[in-house]
C-alpha cells in the first residue's frame, strides 16, 4: 500500500502539473495574446497551437482526477483516517461523500442559471453553499480535519474536470473549427469557454492548498486562534485569499507585454 501510495502520489503531481500550467497559459499568456492577433494570423495559429495544448490541457485533468480518486481510496477509505475517533461510515458520511461527486452537476445548474450571469452573485452563491458543505462535513459527518480538507479538494477538482471535458473542450472544438474555416466563432461558445476556463483559474489556487492540507494539521486547531470546531474556517479563509491572488494575476497578465 506504501508503494502504491507513493506511485499514485507521483502520476497525480505530474498530471497535475500538467494540468494546471496548461491552464494558466490559457488564462495569463494566450489569452493576452490571442487579443493581439488579427484574423488572418488567428487563422494560421490557432488550429495548430489550440489542438496540441489542449490535448496536454485535457488529459492532464483527466490522469490528475483518476489518480486523485485512487489516492482518496486507498489513503482515506482504506486508510481509514476518515472520521473522528468514534465516527465511520453511515448515512452521513455517505451522503457527503456523494455529494463531494455530483458537485459538478450542481455547479453546472446554477451556472446556466440567472444566477450565473452576474459574476459576483454567482461566486457569491458558490461560497456559501461551499461554506455548507465544509460546515456539514466537519460537524456533522465527523471528518477529520484532513478529510473535509481533501474533499473539498475532490469537490473542486471533480468540477475543473467536469469543465475541461463536458464544457471546455467542446466549446474549443467549434472556435478551433470556425477559425480555421476564417468565419467568426459563436460567441455563445466563445463565452462558455472563457467562463469555464476562468472558474477553473479561481478553484485552482484553494485546490491547491487543500492538496498540500491533506499532509499537515497546523491549522486543524489549537494554533493560531484556531479550535477543532472551528478549524473548518481555514480552507473558507484560503478560498477567499485564493480567490484575491488568482484576480490579481489577472490584473497583472494584461499588463505583460511582448517586445
């Protein structure tokens, strides 16, 4: 199980890697640039550099999701370091482990939603109903500290994923296709790909915390302020200060010039 472990541990930062640095020169160095490119140019570099970087995009989130899943179950499950002392398996835990999966769906929804016009609002609702779960999880279905941290981190990778495949990727297929074609894409499809791709941006920084969170237990209480029950706040704490670093990157991307 230790080698596994160590296995899995190794194909999940690679993939990751892979995965997020794809996803950060989408948003922070070809988006700034592509702005810069006039049609004719678009026509010539888009269908040859979008299809070969989204292909490292894609199945680096696919490997880096699988291998997360296998780590969540031989570590975790198998591991059982799951549950306060006292606490297993039941409706509970169940239901919030369930829940952790079908996140996407329920991202999905609210996306395509009114609320999902108005950023603000949008990420707004999101906060809080994360806030929820992270609440439940901790005191209601007894996770340990680095249990809640970790799938809040399955929660947000799950959804990134299901972005990258069910949203993004499509979406790229049909702009790739009508600029090779030199006819303007839809900008429908121009927009859910760009919403996808910056909500994807904005869940990588926490996710990457909760990655890391799932080793350590200084903030799991009696550090900093911190108690067991309220350790829940530091993963609500770091999306927020996640969520600022991610904008700011932004603001700096735009201002980063060729020669």
């Amino acid at each position: 199980m230790d080698a596994l472990s160590v296995l899995f541990r190794w194909l999940h930062i690679l993939a990751g890697i892979v995965w997020i640095g794809m996803l950060y020169f989408f948003n922070w160095v070809n988006g700034p640039f592509a702005a810069t490119m006039d049609g004719d140019t678009k026509k010539k570099v888009v269908p040859e550099l979008m299809p070969r970087a989204l292909f490292w995009f894609r199945w680096g989130a696919a490997w880096t999701w699988i291998t997360g899943v296998l780590l969540l179950l031989l570590v975790f499950y198998h591991g059982e370091i799951m549950f306060e002392s006292g606490w297993g398996w039941g409706k509970r835990a169940t239901v919030l482990v369930a829940l952790t999966f079908l996140a996407p769906f329920l991202y999905d929804v609210l996306q395509k939603s009114g609320l999902g016009k108005d950023p603000k609002v949008f990420g707004s609702v999101c906060f809080f109903l994360t806030a929820v779960v992270v609440i439940l999880m901790a005191n209601w279905g007894a996770f340990r500290y680095r249990a809640f941290n970790i799938h809040l981190g399955a929660l947000f990778g799950s959804t990134m994923a299901f972005n990258v495949w069910f949203r993004i990727w499509p979406s790229q297929q049909k702009i790739i296709a009508a600029i090779k074609e030199g006819t303007a894409p839809d900008p429908a499809v121009v927009s859910l790909a760009g919403t996808r791709s910056r909500h994807n941006t904005y869940m990588s920084v926490p996710l990457v915390w909760m990655m890391i969170s799932e080793h350590t237990t200084a903030f799991a209480g009696g550090n900093f302020g911190l108690t067991h029950q309220t350790a829940f706040l530091t993963p609500l704490v770091v999306i927020l200060v996640g969520w600022h670093i991610v904008w700011q990157f932004y603001k700096k991307a735009g201002k980063v010039k060729g020669l």
